[in-house]
C-alpha cells in the first residue's frame, strides 16, 4: 500500500555528516544515535496540525522512513494550524503538499504515502512495518482504533490531542507502560466534547503539543532520557503552565490487560456511539437551506433558532434569527412554542441536530435541521456571508 519501501544503509553520507553535524557533536546522539535515527520507521496518522510539526522535525532529525496516513484535502481554515501546508495549496491533497514539503526538508528522507482513511481492515497491515506510531487524529473511533492496533502489535504509540488553548501528551502501549484504554476505558457520550471545528483551537497549540510528540519520538528512537510513559502531560496555554499526572497500567485492561478480551480490531463507530446515518440527523428531520429561503419569501411562518455561542454571532448570521445556545437549551425552552415550526441551525449542522434530538424528546414536533448550517447557507444561499 505504500509507495516505496526501503532499508536504510547502515552509514552517513559526507553531506549527512555536515547535515546533520549538530546531532553528532552531541554525546547523547553521536554517529550511533544518528544512524539509529536514519533506520527508525515512524508511522503518522494524520497530516493536519498535530502531524504537520511532527513530519516536519522528524524529517529535519534525519528519520529515515516516514508514513503518513491521511485522505483528506486542504482547506483554507486549516491553514492557521497545519504548517505543512500552505496557500497555493488549499483544494489539493495533503498527502501531495506535505511529501513536496518533506522533501524539500530532507531528501534523504523516504515518504510512504497512505492515501486512505485508517479503518479494521488495513490498520494491522499498515502499522505493522513500522517500529512507532505518532497520533495526530481528531476523533476517538480513530484514537480507540490506533491505540488497539498498537498494542496487539507491540508498537510504542506516541499520542497527542488538543483543543482551544489546552493540549496533553503521552506515550501509550509501551512495554509495561498503560494504553489509551487504561486513561479511557470507555468514549465520552457522542457529542459531549466538541470538535476542533466545532469549539476551535488555538493554531499555535499543535505546533507545541506535535513538538513534544516529535521529541519523544525520537527519545525512543535514541533509547534516551526519560519516556512520557506512564505520565500524561498537560498543558494550558491560558495560563502557560504545565502539569503531570500519573498513569497506571490497569491490569484489567480489555486491550492491554493481564486477560485482554479484545484480541481483535472491533467496529470503533459503534463503540464510540456514531451514527450510521448523516451527523445532521435522519433525513427525515433535516431542510434544506434553499427551501428554508424559499419559504421565508413566501411569507411563510419559519422560527429559525441559532444554537450557536453568541462570539460566532460576530462572524455571521441569518437575519430574524433567535439565538440560544445549545448548552442554554435546556433550561430556556419555555422561550420556544412547540406550536411552532421551527428551523434550527449552527456552524455545520451538528449541534443544531442535538437540539433537534432534544427537541423532539421534550415534544416539538414541528421542528427541523438546517442541513449544513451557516457554511452550506452561505454556499447556496447567501455567499456574502462569511464561512468559518
């Protein structure tokens, strides 16, 4: 599935000498650490803003042979986070821009493109020929996913998340260390933790946490120093301070226990509570925003609810509409009339179907989701509107 395999010679170059000449004057690295660096096999899930300063400094570290897993393409709000990439480009595939990237860097460096999304079925065969694994994903039926295979393959996973201005860090199924399953023993309920898209982050913050990864990567590369294993490493931007916390191994891990029960990739979607059928909703439940403009000139009698923070109201929104917040939902209801009917919407189009959900559970009826929220509004609608 890659596109190139290769062994790296066990020797440096005279340009990877002077390359690479600050590592080798460094007792802890030297020529044996170097060479140990140009055979490493490091394995990336994810291109984007974790993956994009990890790729980056590994290959400028002289790791020899890199994989990057990733099927997406570059979109313009990526680029305040994903340093890989750049403007010229946005609509192009991640994999194209971060290897012309890399490259640039260090072309001793070998690139393994992965140019699919990591499911059950290939996770074992891809993961299998490297000797680490870095996480960069965004969402947990992924994290679950890396962290099963990892163990069940003896790799070390080098794990990383971030969120607005928070980030952690660790380092999971190494040898006698916990996994993920150990800190997380079960996902949080669907919908709980807001996405990167959803809540936003701060675009330095994967730049620090991704470096973090990449040093450990290559601490165990090297064999030196002390691993973030068994301890989680915390960091809050806001207040520029770091904490630990201490991990344990639990012995009745599913995964990584003493008598695992998983000994196999399972459905990480089902586990994790995701739906088989659009975020948005069932079909059934979700308007179209042309239809909703239609209406709205017509003179037809439309609620159109904003679920929305009240900040992303400085960035854009439908006219007329009433905003309440879907962590207000709940105790504000009495402002709605389920006599109504009534248009919810946010961003995307996934929080606007949690409160239609709620909505419908407490008794409305007449209410509906605005498929794709503001972004597909603004595409089909209104393009004057800005898109976020």
């Amino acid at each position: 599935m890659a596109t190139s395999i290769t062994s790296a010679p066990a020797s440096l170059s005279h340009e990877e000498i002077l390359r690479y000449s600050r590592h080798l004057i460094m007792p802890e690295v030297a020529m044996e650490g170097q060479l140990r660096l140009k055979q490493a096999r490091v394995l990336l899930i994810g291109a984007g803003g974790l993956g994009s300063p990890v790729a980056l400094y590994l290959a400028a570290a002289g790791v020899g042979r890199i994989g990057l897993v990733d099927f997406d393409v570059v979109d313009l709000t990526n680029l305040q986070r994903q340093i890989l990439h750049g403007t010229s480009d946005v609509g192009r595939k991640k994999l194209d821009s971060a290897v012309e990237r890399l490259r640039q860097i260090n072309p001793h460096v070998t690139v393994d493109r992965y140019d699919v999304a990591l499911t059950r079925d290939n996770a074992l065969e891809i993961i299998a020929d490297y000797d680490i694994v870095v996480d960069g994903t965004d969402n947990f039926p992924t994290r679950y996913l890396v962290n099963d295979a990892c163990v069940m393959l003896g790799k070390p996973n080098v794990y990383g998340s971030i969120f607005r201005f928070e980030g952690q860090a660790t380092i999971f199924a190494y040898p006698g260390g916990p996994c993920y399953r150990c800190l997380y023993p079960e996902p949080p309920p669907p919908g709980l933790v807001p996405s990167c898209a959803e809540g936003g982050v701060l675009g330095i913050l994967p730049g620090l946490i991704g470096v973090i990864q990449a040093t450990e990567t290559v601490k165990l590369i090297l064999g030196k120093g002390q691993p973030l294993v068994g301890r989680l490493l915390l960091y809050d931007a806001l207040a520029m301070r770091f904490r630990e916390l201490k991990l344990r191994r639990n012995p009745d891990c599913p995964v990584c226990g003493d008598n695992p029960t998983i000994r196999e990739l399972i459905d990480y979607d089902a586990f994790c509570g995701i739906r088989r059928h659009e975020d948005s909703g069932p079909a059934e439940w979700q308007i179209d925003p042309r239809e909703v403009k239609a209406r709205l000139d017509r003179g037809e009698r439309l609620v159109l609810l904003d679920v929305r923070e009240p900040h992303e109201l400085q960035i854009c929104k439908i006219p007329g509409a009433k905003n309440i917040p879907l962590s207000e939902l709940p105790r504000r209801i009495h402002e709605l009339d389920s006599a109504e009917e009534i248009v919810v919407y946010c961003k995307m189009g996934g929080r606007s179907a949690k409160a239609v959900e709620f909505l419908r559970q407490v008794g409305f009826r007449k209410v509906k989701n605005l498929r794709g929220g503001t972004n597909l509004w603004a595409e089909l609608v209104d393009p004057s509107m800005p898109r976020y």
